[in-house]
C-alpha cells in the first residue's frame, strides 16, 4: 500500500480527481435526499406496503410442485 500512495503523491495535480469524486458523491447524495423528501407520504406509505404484501408466493408454490 505504501508503493501507492507514494506514486500518487508524486503524481501532479492528482488532487483534482479526489475533489471531483467528493464532489460527485455529494451531489448524487443530496439529490436522492430531495427527490426522497419530495415523494408524497401516500406513495411512500403504497411503497412499504408493497414490501410487505407477498403477491407471488402462489406462483412460487406451483413451479416448484
């Protein structure tokens, strides 16, 4: 591991590349966090109880038989 963090502290201007990541993180990061608190709670109740509702368990019940 030594051999490369070395290399990349020789490397010139390789501290853009770890900004841009952060930065790509945190855009990515920010934007699912609004779009989440945007949902309307009546879809993001019909989502979790999607979850919970097993509607193909008669069609795994008959493949296997």
């Amino acid at each position: 591991m030594k051999i490369v963090s070395n290399m990349l502290e020789n490397i010139e201007g390789i501290q853009i590349y770890y900004i841009i990541g952060l930065l790509i993180f945190f855009t990515l990061f920010v934007v699912m966090f609004v779009r989440t608190m945007k949902k309307p709670n009546n879809e993001m109740t019909e989502i979790k109880n999607s979850i919970l509702i097993d509607t193909d368990s008669d069609e795994l019940s008959t493949s296997e038989i």
